[in-house]
C-alpha cells in the first residue's frame, strides 16, 4: 500500500515549503510514497513554479486557475 502526499498552498514562503518537502521525504519510507501532489492555490510569486525540479522524481505540479473546479483540474483544462 501506498500514499500520496498533497501539499497546498498559496503565497506560502520559500523556506517552508522547503522545509515540508524535505520533511516528508525524510520522515516517509520510499516505498510508502507514491507521489507528492503539489497544489499551488494562485500564488502570484514567481519562483514558485521552480518547485518542480526540487521535489525529486515524485512529484506534479498544479497551478490552480481562478474559479477552477477540481474537475477540471483533475482533467487538465
């Protein structure tokens, strides 16, 4: 059996989500882990979307649209 771990947030700063990536990778056994799920609630900070490269090899990355429905996020509109 495995989890997925999802992380939302919005504006959140740099260092903490940091600091909750590396947490969960390092407190979680690898085989576990099936993915850390990122949500990015509309932040307007840039760097943000740098994330992607940081978090391994498990990971996606969604960057909510205003209004968005989750099914809509979940079918990738």
């Amino acid at each position: 059996m495995t989890s997925s771990v999802v992380i939302v947030f919005h504006n959140e700063g740099w260092s903490t989500l940091m600091r909750t990536v590396h947490s969960v990778i390092k407190r979680t056994p690898r085989k576990y882990l099936a993915e850390i799920v990122m949500i990015d609630d509309f932040s307007n900070k840039g760097r943000l979307s740098f994330l992607t490269v940081l978090c391994m090899d498990k990971d996606r990355w969604i960057e909510q649209k205003p209004y968005a429905s989750i099914v809509e996020l979940h079918l990738g509109r």
